[in-house]
C-alpha cells in the first residue's frame, strides 16, 4: 500500500510544483517579458511552447497529448505490476511521470507548454521544471542500466 501511494502521489505533487511554477511565470514574467537572475549567465523568460523538446512537433497537440497519456500510462503499469528492481530506476520513472503529468496539464489546459528558464551562457531552448523532471529521470534511467551491465559482467557492485 505504500509503495502503491509513494508511486501515486509523488507524481502528483511533482506536477503541482511544476503548475505552481508556470502560474508564477505566467503572472509574473508574462506582462515583463523576462528577468536577469545571474547576469550573462541564466534568465527567466516566459515562453509558450506548442511542441515538444526544442519545439519540435510544433502544433501537433493531439499528438503530443495523445502520445504522453500512452506513455505515462505504460510507466504506470510497469510501476505497478512489475516494481522495478532498482531504487535508482523507480526514481527515473517517477520523475518522468511527474514531469509528463506537469507539461501534459498545460497542452490539454493552454494547447501550449508555459517555459520560464533561460540558459544564456549557451545556444538552448528554453525549458521549465517539468522538462528537469524529464531529464534528469531519463539521465538516472541511463545510469540504471549502465550499472546493471557494468554488475552483470563482473566489474564491481556500484
């Protein structure tokens, strides 16, 4: 039952940060434009995204909205009936999951993704805390599996 709760709820409150962030942003940076945090280095600019990563898909909601619900309900699933075997890919999913929910509330709500961190140190899109969220569960994934293999050839317990 734990499990079941901790796999249903941190989602939850990870897209409640994630749409607490854009409501920010939209009230705030939205009538200014942007806001230097760290001079040269990283802005907060309110934009509105109608794609996925770095805009791609650009205008194919139903896709994108389509396309996520199908994942996130396969993660689900899999998080459900088969608990993962790691800690670190359990932490993966949930953050994907949160991440997913938190950008899929604004295409099904808006028809657009509210973004808000500006990198300018760099040539990157814009992005929000949902997209961290993506990221960084892909990135502990990865890692996950890189471990796994490195166990299975004998090199070490990580």
């Amino acid at each position: 039952m734990r499990y079941l709760l901790i796999t249903i709820l941190t989602p939850l409150g990870l897209a409640g940060l994630d749409q607490a962030l854009k409501a920010w942003a939209t009230a705030c940076l939205e009538p200014v434009g942007s806001i230097p945090l760290i001079p040269g280095i990283l802005e907060l600019r309110y934009r509105l995204n109608t794609g996925a990563a770095f805009g791609s898909l650009a205008g194919r909601q139903l896709f994108l909205i389509l396309f996520t619900i199908a994942a996130m309900a396969g993660i689900l699933v899999y998080l459900l009936w088969k608990r993962p075997a790691s800690r670190l890919e359990y932490m993966g999913w949930i953050l994907i999951l949160g991440g997913g929910l938190g950008n899929l509330i604004d295409r099904v709500s808006a028809q657009a993704v509210v973004d808000y961190i500006n990198p300018l140190f760099i040539d990157f899109a814009v992005f929000n805390f949902a997209d961290i969220c993506i990221t960084v569960g892909i990135g502990l994934y990865v890692l996950d599996l890189l471990l796994g293999l490195r166990r299975k050839n004998g090199h070490g317990a990580a």
